[in-house]
C-alpha cells in the first residue's frame, strides 16, 4: 500500500505570515537602530544650534545691544551657523532663551507610517557683572557715575579732580600691587611689574570684595607702557583702608573697561585719555555692580 504525502494549504500560508511578521519587526528593529540613532544626532546638533544662539543673543545683550539685534544674532547662530531649520527666541532683561528645531526625514519608520520627525533643543543664557577676571591693569579707580563712550582722562598726579568734568586724579585713581591681597602684608609694586600689568595686564585672576594692597607714588614710567587702542581692565574700589601700618588697601566692588584713545607720555602731568566701553570677559557672572565688565554664561 503506497503512502503519499499530504501537502497542506495551511501550513503555507501560516509560513507566510510568519516571515512577514518578522520581516515587518526586522524593519521595526532598523527604524529603532538607524532612525533613531540619526535622531539622537539630530537632536544632539540642535542643543549645539541652540547653545551657539543663546550665547550669542546674550553676548550683544551684555555688550548693551537692543533686543533686535540680540534676537537677529542668536538666529544666526542658531539657524545659519548651526543647521536648525528654525529657532524661537525669548528675550529677558539678562537673559536669552533658545529653542532650535530640526525636521529629519526617516527612512526604516516609514514602513511603519512615519516619514519624518521633527527635534528640539533648549538652551538659555545669561549675563551679569563680573565677579572676576583676569589681565587686570595696575590702575584703580574710585567708584563713581561714569558715562560710557564719553571721554576721561585718567591723570597721574596728586590734585583732587571733579571725575563728572571728565579727568581723573587724586583720591579718585590709584595704583595697585594686584596680586597682594588682604591678609597678605606686602610692600609697594616693582617697576618691572606695574610697567608689565600696564602692557599686558596681571598674569592671574582678581576678585571683587576683596582688599588690594596700593602702591604709592606717581608712575610716569608706568603711564608711557599703554598704548593707543589698548583695553584697560580697570579695578573699581569704594574705600581706602591702613591694613598695616602705613600700607592702603583698596576696597575693589566691580570692574570696569577703558579703552585707551591717547597718552600723555611726556610733559606734566601724564595720563590716559580714553572712555569706558561694555565688554565681555570669561568669569561667573555674578557680581553685585555693574561697571560695564559682564560675563555671559549657558543656565540651562
């Protein structure tokens, strides 16, 4: 008696839908894999878009820039420089918060009904006076209610000058040893060193709340080291204190920066014409007054 096989429809058709239904997770598994890998970059590109933005908006907002120009920069940087497809922009007082977006096209998920996923990323950032910096001139001067981009003249002798008629002398300037701070003891500045922090400024940080020891003295020698178009990164101080016997103290609160336009290197007396600017210098940006120093800094 012969025996034949049997060959059953069914069997065939249960086959095909199984291969289908792991073709159909193979190509789940792939969109999982490659779409979303391709996302997490996308996704990691966008916080960069968004962390260029905002630290530049808050750059033309610390430098006192309008609210537009501030906003036309974070999109630059945003969109032109950093590849996000559109960004939306808040502006605060002392901050600027930037959301960037990215529209990626899929490729495995569109078997699955999906053609395209749109990232986002957010960064804010923000500015405030600086409670330190570095490259600090040796020069100080008292605390007052100086204009910006109006002319001053920072004066090397010892008559008492009214700064508001723009000149700078006297008790309203002073000469620092930087690097001695209160508790330190420390004597009068060198030459060599005044004359270098006049070039260059300090090698090393100064901070506010801090009692700087001064240097007596004119410093004509010092006054002929600035230069035309130089930045001078000038310590600002409320009080003068005899920490030691006969040795002041300067009592520094904030930071301002002069940008030198002319020097008086000879005749009498010397000086620095120049004018107080805004500027951005690297530092956490949390001081307590404002000179027109201020450091910008990513919150979030």
């Amino acid at each position: 008696m012969n025996k034949n096989p049997v060959c059953h429809e069914n069997d065939s058709g249960q086959a095909l839908v199984l291969v289908a239904l792991f073709l159909l997770g193979l190509i789940a598994m792939l969109a999982l894999v490659l779409d979303g890998g391709n996302i997490y970059l996308q996704r990691r590109r966008m916080q960069n878009a968004a962390d260029a933005g905002a630290m530049a908006g808050v750059r033309v907002l610390a430098l006192n820039g309008t609210s537009a120009s501030a906003r036309a920069a974070a999109q630059e940087y945003a969109v032109t420089r950093n590849g996000a497809h559109s960004a939306d922009v808040i502006i605060d007082a002392s901050s600027i918060t930037v959301v960037a977006y990215r529209t990626v096209p899929l490729t495995f998920a569109r078997v699955l009904g999906l053609n395209q996923s749109t990232v986002s990323a957010r960064a804010r950032a923000i500015f405030g006076p600086s409670s330190q910096t570095g490259g600090v001139a040796p020069i100080a001067i008292r605390d007052f209610d100086f204009l910006f981009n109006v002319p001053y003249t920072i004066w090397d002798d010892t008559k008492d000058l009214d700064p508001t008629s723009g000149n700078i002398s006297g008790g309203y300037r002073g000469w620092l040893n930087i690097p001695c701070v209160y508790p330190l003891d420390c004597g009068d500045a060198g030459a060599s060193e005044t004359k270098t922090w006049m070039q260059s400024g300090y090698n090393g940080l100064t901070r506010i709340n801090t009692w700087i020891r001064g240097t007596s003295g004119t410093k004509a020698a010092v006054i002929a080291e600035a230069s035309v178009g130089q930045l001078l990164k000038i310590a600002v101080f409320t009080e003068i204190q005899n920490k030691y016997t006969n040795k002041s103290y300067y009592y520094v609160v904030k930071f301002a920066a002069f940008r030198v336009t002319r020097v008086y290197a000879s005749g009498n007396p010397k000086g620095i014409q120049g004018y107080f600017q805004y500027y951005v210098t690297p530092g956490p940006p949390d001081g307590e007054e404002d000179g027109g120093m201020r450091s910008i800094a990513l919150s979030q």
